[in-house]
C-alpha cells in the first residue's frame, strides 16, 4: 500500500487499524499507527448519524459515501466505507469526490481482489509482506514483540489426492475459518501459499500470547473436517519467531518461523515449536548431510554389512544386506538418520540399485545355497521400474535368482493397489523370493497373504524384545507362527537378543532366528569366518529347549 496514491485504511472486527496507505500516515501523523482505533483516526465517527451509517456497512449492509462532520468553517469529509473479510475499509475522497458510488465500489473490489485470497478471503502474500514490514517497524527498544506463527495442514496432500482438488478446495476453505475464528485483537491471517498460512501477533505479551493462539490452533484442528458427508482428519503444525530477538526485517523473521515449523514437522506435527538457535544448528547440520549423501556413493563411502540368519539348530542358511554410511569427517552415520534424507532427496532409487547389486556380487562368495536379504524403500517398490531393475541385476551378476530374498515393509503395501499386486507378481514369476518385514506392526496386511505368496513374515523385534515375560506378545508371536504355517509361508524372528527369546520361539517352531545374539551385522570379509564356525550359542540353546522337555 506504499504505492497507491489512494489514502486508504483498513480495520479489523474491534475497529482497529490494521493496513493504511502511506499518503494517510503524511496527512494525519501520529493518529495512524497499527492498532489505533478508527475514531482517533476519523473523530467524526462519534457522531450518532455516522456512527450508525458505519455500523450498517460493518454488521454486512453495501458500501455508502458518508460525510463526516468536522470543525467549524470546513467541508464536511467525504469518506467511502465498504466492508471486508475481516472488518471494514474506508478509502477518503478528496480530489475525487465527483466519483460515483459504482465506480467507488469498483476500485475497491480491485482493491481488495489485489490483496485477498479468492479463494478462503483472507489476506493474501502481498498483505502479509506489507504487515509483516509494518509489524517490524513497530517493534524495537521498549515496544513489544511481535510474533509471527508459519502454520503447515499435516496431511493435506493425501486429501487432495484421495477425495480431489474440489474436496482440498473446500479443506482450505474451512481451515481458513478455524483460524480466523482464533484470532482476537491485534491478531491477522494470511493465506500464504497452498496449504501454508500465517499469523502476525502485534501489541501482545510474549511468548505467552503466541504460545496460546498455537495451542488453540493445534486444538482447532484436532477436530474433524466434514467435507462430503466424510470426516477427514488434518492437524496442524506451527512454528513461532519473534521480532526482533529472531529476525529484524522479513526475511530473517520468515526463516526462523519455517525453521521452527520444520521442528514441529519433525517432532510428530500436530504440534507447535519456538524458534531456537539450536534448530539452526541441527537444521545446518543436516543440509551439510545432505549435500555430503549425494557425493557418497561415488565417493565410495556406502558400504554393507551383514547380519545372519540361523536355522535351528545350527544352520546359517543366508544373510541380511545392511546398508551403512561411512562419512569422512564425522564417522560411521546411522541409516536412520541419512536414510530418510536420502528418500525425501529422491536418492533412494540409484542408491537402492547399488545396494542390491553390490549385495548380489558380494553373495556369489558364499556357499550357493544361501540367500541374501535386501531391503527394498518405498520410492524402489513404487518407482515403476523396480522388475525391471531386479531382472537386469540378476542376469548381469549371473547369481540364481531364489538366492535373492527382497524384503517390503507393510506401509509399502497400505493401498491393495493393482500396481502392487503385478510388482509382486512379475518378482515371484523371476524366481525372486518376497519377504514382508516387520509384520504387525503397521496395518497386518491379511488380504495380501491372503492374495500374494510371500515366502517369509518377519515379525518385527517390538514383539521379541518383552517375549519372556510378556504373555500379550507371547500369543501374538504365536499366532503369527500358527497363521505363517498354516499359509505355507516361513517365519523369522528378528531382534532376538537372549538365549530365553531363542529357546521360546525354537520351542514354539519359529523357523528362522535373527539378532545380535546369534551374530551381530559383519563385514563382508568376516562371513568366511563365520560360516566355518558353529553358532555354538545356538546350539546350547536348542539343548536347552530339548532338556527341558
């Protein structure tokens, strides 16, 4: 608004200014200033006959020309009212005033279409860099704070994608009223791109104010949406930066807010975090990571491990491919931490190519009758050339393709898409041996067992690690070995780490154990070795199992 020659102010549901032309703040100094109220700024609004004209075009009526009385010996001013999203507008006629009200009402519906948001009527980007600049300018030395809140739809792209862009639409739409509807005095939203909007805080006390408009915003969106009769469940997370301690112009105060909205992405969403010096840290830290991981394969820095799999009562029948990162400068890093930096970065593919090759090779060394387990990402089974790849591999490296075990996590298979079912079909038609890891601890996918021949369920080690004494994972554990069975499909364990987790699932016919205490991941130069030698740990423990009965 620095730019329109129009001395145009906007304010808010408590008739307090929020936005004004810069030409105003010439003409009446000290009396605009974010904040004021509009009778300090137009004192003839006190006037009854006025103040009830205004009050029809505030509570919703047409914009109207009115003529505000002033002192003795001047012209009345003529000021055109028109309501907005958010409060009302008056642009002040002066030279104009043989403007008609059409044409009044014309430019001010430019007016506001230029600043607004079609879509959800909140103010739109070029508003909020123009508050965000005045909201700075109004802080500083005794003046308060200002608080500026990046809020972030968790989920929304599933909702466009599943129910489609009129459904996200109206999402956006209805997000947009739960966040106006939290607002109080001195509080302003922005729509600021998509899914992403924004708050600016002014004239409160900080950082209690801005940590309870989070809070109510957080709680705000834990209720459902109702779009189409369907409920749909979209959270918020919000990150919060303070003018100046964060930033003194828009720039510095915007990244620390998306720094801190990162740090409430990454601690679970659906929740608020206050920018800190320390998310810089961890934020730089990881870009350094990142740009590190995407010269690390070609730098030669990726390398496996492997960890057995025994048979019992002693029997090493194959091994699990373990992907590992040595970096040069800080050491070994681990894959949970640079794996998911590697899949948001779209590296996973090419990486996972390498990793299932190299895996192949390395395997040729062994006896022939064992078997190597590799892991597949989601971005590997979903990128649509995932058969191809395999096929191509397992020529090239010339190993038998039931020695190749792939291994897909059941998030991987959460749609029963046709696109799944022929991947798995076209791998079992190669010969390739399918294995679905961590069973039960995401959606137990029994349609898929129930349609697809896996030829392994892993259960995952949350089961194993309490199988001892907890009789809940004890039956569990049990009735995925019966189910497993009765399908024709093999179990492994993994995660066993005590001779008693052992013994109870030897005893119980679990078919294959995995954990550091039957052999912790080894280098490929130390499998020959391994091999050879029997896993002696085992065997006492069948003995175990046996003397018992």
């Amino acid at each position: 608004m620095s730019n329109t020659a129009d001395l145009v102010s906007f304010y808010d549901r408590d008739f307090r200014l929020t936005h004004y032309a810069t030409g105003l703040k010439d003409l009446y100094g000290g009396a605009v200033t974010p904040g004021a109220a509009i009778w300090q700024v137009y004192p003839g609004f006190l006037d009854s006959r006025c103040r009830g004209e205004f009050l029809r075009v505030f509570q919703g009526g047409s914009a109207a020309r009115i003529e505000l009385p002033r002192s003795t010996g001047d012209a009345p001013l003529s000021v055109f009212v028109f309501g907005t999203s958010n409060g009302v507008g008056i642009i002040e006629s002066r030279e104009r005033v043989g403007r008609s009200a059409v044409e009044e009402q014309e430019r001010v519906t430019l007016l506001h279409q230029a600043t607004h948001d079609v879509l959800t009527g909140l103010q739109n980007r070029r508003r909020f860099g123009e508050r965000l600049q005045q909201a700075l300018a109004a802080t500083g030395g005794e003046r308060p704070k200002a608080a500026l809140l990046q809020i972030d739809l968790d989920d929304f792209k599933a909702v466009n994608d599943t129910l489609g862009h009129g459904a996200g639409d109206t999402l956006l739409q209805l997000a947009a009223g739960r966040i106006r509807d939290a607002l109080q005095e001195g509080e302003s939203a922005y729509r600021y791109a998509g899914d992403e909007f924004a708050v600016i805080q002014l004239g409160k006390e900080q950082p209690r104010e801005a940590e309870r408009l989070a809070g109510s915003l957080v709680d705000a969106f834990k209720q459902p949406f109702v779009i189409n009769d369907i409920p749909v469940f979209v959270g918020s997370s919000i990150g919060i930066a303070f003018a100046p301690e964060h930033g003194t112009d828009g720039e510095q105060l915007m990244k620390a807010a998306d720094i801190a909205l990162y740090a409430a992405k990454t601690d679970g969403r659906g929740c608020a975090r206050t920018f800190n010096r320390a998310m810089l840290l961890l934020l730089e830290q990881r870009e350094n990571l990142r740009r590190s991981l995407r010269m690390a394969l070609e730098r030669g820095e990726l390398y496996l491990e492997y960890q057995p799999f025994i048979r019992p009562p002693s029997s090493v029948i194959g091994f699990e491919a373990l992907l590992r990162w040595r970096h040069p400068e800080i050491g070994v890093i681990p894959p949970g931490v640079f794996i998911p930096i590697a899949e948001a970065d779209g590296l996973m593919d090419e990486i996972g190519r390498w990793v299932l090759e190299e895996a192949c090779r390395q395997a040729l060394t062994w006896p022939s009758s064992m078997t190597v387990a590799v892991n597949l990402s989601p971005a590997q089974f979903l990128s649509g050339s995932l058969t191809d790849t395999v096929a191509q591999i397992v020529d090239t490296v010339g190993i038998r393709a039931d020695r190749l075990e792939l291994e897909i996590t059941e998030k991987i298979l959460l749609e029963k898409t046709i696109d799944n079912i022929d991947t798995l079909n076209t791998l079992n038609v190669l010969g390739i041996r399918i294995s679905l890891d961590d069973f039960g601890t995401y959606y137990s996918s029994l349609s898929y067992l129930k349609n697809f021949p896996f030829d392994t369920l892993k259960i995952d080690q949350y089961f194993i690690v309490d199988l001892e004494s907890d009789l809940k994972s004890q039956t569990i554990v049990r009735s995925i070995i019966n189910l497993a069975h009765g399908l024709g499909i093999s179990v492994t364990a993994e995660g066993v780490e005590t001779s008693a987790q052992a013994r109870w699932l030897i005893k119980e016919n679990c078919d294959c154990l995995q954990g550091n205490f039957l052999g912790r991941p080894m280098g490929i130069e130390a499998i020959g070795d391994f091999i050879k030698r029997v896993p002696t740990r085992v065997g006492r423990a069948m003995e175990q199992t046996n003397g018992a009965g």
